[in-house]
C-alpha cells in the first residue's frame, strides 16, 4: 500500500513510472541495470541505515537521480543520505505536497533536503554548545534527535516523564531553539545519534 502511494505520488508530479520495486540494494542493482530508470527512491529503514552501502550503491550508478526516504524526519539521516550522494530527502510521515515538491525538485535535476542549520562539529559554534549542556541534556537532545517524544526519551533514559519535559525546556533556552524540530536540526548537524537498526 505505501509502495502504491509513493508510485502514485511520484507519477503526479514528475511523470515516471517506477517500473518495479527491490527489496534490498543489491536487487535494485539488478533492476537497474535491466530498466534503466530516471529516478530511484531508497527506503533508509530497509536498507537498514547503511550509509555506505549507500554511497556505493550511488557511486556505481553514477549519474542517477536518488531520493532517500525515511519514515520521520531525522536531521542526521538527511545529512547522511547527501554526503553518500542522494539528491533529496523525503518522509512517509510528509504532507502530500512537500513529498511531491522534494520528487518534483529531483526530478527537474535538482536537490531537496530539510533546512538544516550550518553548524559543524569542527566549528566554535558547536563546541559552545556543546560546553552548555549537561552529559544528561547532551542525552535528551540525542533523543530528540531521532525524533523520540518525552516518554520514550524518560523510558530509554530511566527518568521521569517531568524530569524529560524540564530537560527539554531547558535545551530549547540554551540552544535558541524555538521548538523540538529545530533543537533535532542542530543536533543532527554535530550529534550523530547511535540507532539500533537490527
């Protein structure tokens, strides 16, 4: 079913036609080969957020028009997903229009990623911030990060749920972030987040 959507969503706007589906890269690689095909749309979660067999899967088809998906947005990923050398960054959870716009904008030969602000690790920006947070804070905005809520992040960390809220509170105030999803694009510029993808 979210196959077909995708399918549908990305004809809307740009006029191809995924001609099939792949269940690994490998596979893709195959179907490649024998199709052809203008645009390819790689689902990070079952390709088990390997980067770099990203990267390679990229570079041995070079030139091609790749989109990474994802389920949520997660800023790390998106950044991930580029460096390896995809040309845009979309999520299932999405509104219709800003799927079809990344879709629309690769296929015209462009790039599409979430705004993301120029913080790097090597940067005194970065370093600052980092020297104004807590080891425990540095863990909520590393959970934050990936999109976790603040149950999760009080169950993964084995703190209460009002322990979680004020450690975010004060995360937003310290880093300027005017909300979660700005707090989780500072972070995925110098916090890579480790992920239990198995």
């Amino acid at each position: 079913m979210c196959r077909g959507a995708i399918a549908s969503a990305v004809a809307s706007v740009s006029g191809f036609i995924l001609p099939g589906f792949a269940n690994s890269l490998s596979e893709a690689s195959a179907e490649i080969e024998r199709e052809k095909p203008d645009l390819i749309l790689v689902d990070l979660f079952s390709i088990g957020y390997d980067f770099k067999g990203l990267e390679r899967f990229i570079a041995r088809h070079s030139p091609i028009r790749l989109i990474a998906i994802d389920d949520r947005v997660n800023p790390s990923f998106a950044r991930q997903a580029k460096d390896a050398g995809a040309k845009g960054y979309a999520c299932k959870s999405f509104e219709i229009e800003a799927f079809q716009a990344t879709v629309a904008t690769v296929a015209a030969g462009g790039e599409q990623f979430p705004a993301m602000p120029l913080l790097d690790a090597r940067s005194g920006a970065a370093a600052r911030l980092v020297g104004k947070l807590s080891p425990r804070q540095l863990e909520v905005l590393k959970c934050i990060a990936i999109g976790m809520g603040n149950q999760e992040i009080a169950d993964t960390l084995g703190i209460t749920l009002g322990t979680a809220k004020s450690h975010t509170h004060t995360i937003l105030k310290l880093t300027g972030a005017r909300n979660r999803t700005e707090a989780a694009l500072i972070a995925g510029r110098f916090l890579v987040p480790k992920v239990d993808t198995e």
